[in-house]
C-alpha cells in the first residue's frame, strides 16, 4: 500500500465549495480498483485546512487516479481555491497490513 | 466522528522498536468498540517519521481508549524513543460519512 496524505489550504470564501468539489471526487475514486480509501478531512480548528487520505494498492495507483476525468475535474475545479500550493507527504503502511484496506 | 493524526518523529535508533510498540497498541485498538480505524504509517522518505491515525465513534471514546491497559503500555513504552514531543491535529469526516467506517 502507498498512503498519500495531501493537506490543502484553501481560501476562507472557498470552504465550502472545495469541500462539495472533493467530496464528488472521492466518491467517484473510492470506484477506481486501485484505491482502498479516499477521505476527505476537515481541520476542526482550522476549516480552511483539508487533508485528503489516498490510499492506493500498488505504485502504479496514483498515475491511473491523475488519469480519470473525476481527477482532471476536480484539479480543474479547485485550482483557484487554494490558499497556497498543497503538499503531499507518501507513507507505507505498517498497520493494517495490505489484507486490511 | 473525531479523526485525529498524532505525529511522531523517533529517535533513530527506536525505529523498529516504535513500531513493534505501535503494532501491538494497534492491533488491541482495533477491538474496542468506539475505535473504527487505528493506522499505524511510515514516512517513506523520513522512515523515523510516524502517522498515528485514529478514528474514534464519539467525542468520548478518545479517554476511554487513553484509559486502557495497552493504550499505559505504549505510552509508558515509547516515551524515550521520541526524537521531540507528538504533535495531534484533530479532524472531522467530510466523507466517508459517519456509516463509512
């Protein structure tokens, strides 16, 4: 498994918008064969900070995901959105094993 | 419910020693019944980094885990292996909704 955590910050006036946006996205990823999980979380003291789960089965996962039109979609969609750039940090996951996603 | 990440960076010569704790924290964790998800990551990049992410059903279920017998164990067992103090940021679930987990 490859975890990605992508944090986002976005704009005060784009919290709810960004978070219908992705919403949209995440249900239609949790589709993609590849994909065990994909949250979408909200920063309790902080709204305007977004972390977003991706769990992918194997490495090959996150370039089939950049492939999809609900990807393209939202990338599209909350371009202007964003606060600042966003930042992903990759993990392998130690628990659960692979079986458990 | 109440997704918390706990960030922990270990000294690093207790990686593996952090992990065996984690796993052991993990999977007990896993059997009480307000905690949905107890994931144990690692930072691919900075190996002695550490993601704990923990899905509680209620806003109590976070002391009644601090309140068992395995949660003592870690955290008296661990305590030397930090490399600086864990930090928790807390979120809430945009999706999956609440039955999703």
């Amino acid at each position: 498994m490859l975890v990605v955590h992508v944090h986002v910050h976005v704009k005060p006036e784009c919290v709810e918008a960004f978070r219908e946006a992705s919403l949209e996205n995440a249900r239609q990823s949790v589709q993609e064969p590849g994909i065990a999980r994909f949250d979408v979380l909200q920063q309790r003291d902080h709204p305007t900070h977004f972390v977003l789960v991706e769990a992918y089965r194997t490495e090959a996962d996150p370039a089939r995901h950049k492939e999809t039109a609900h990807y393209q979609h939202w990338r599209d969609a909350v371009a202007g959105m964003m606060a600042e750039l966003r930042q992903s940090t990759q993990y392998v996951n130690c628990f659960p094993d692979d079986t458990g996603w």
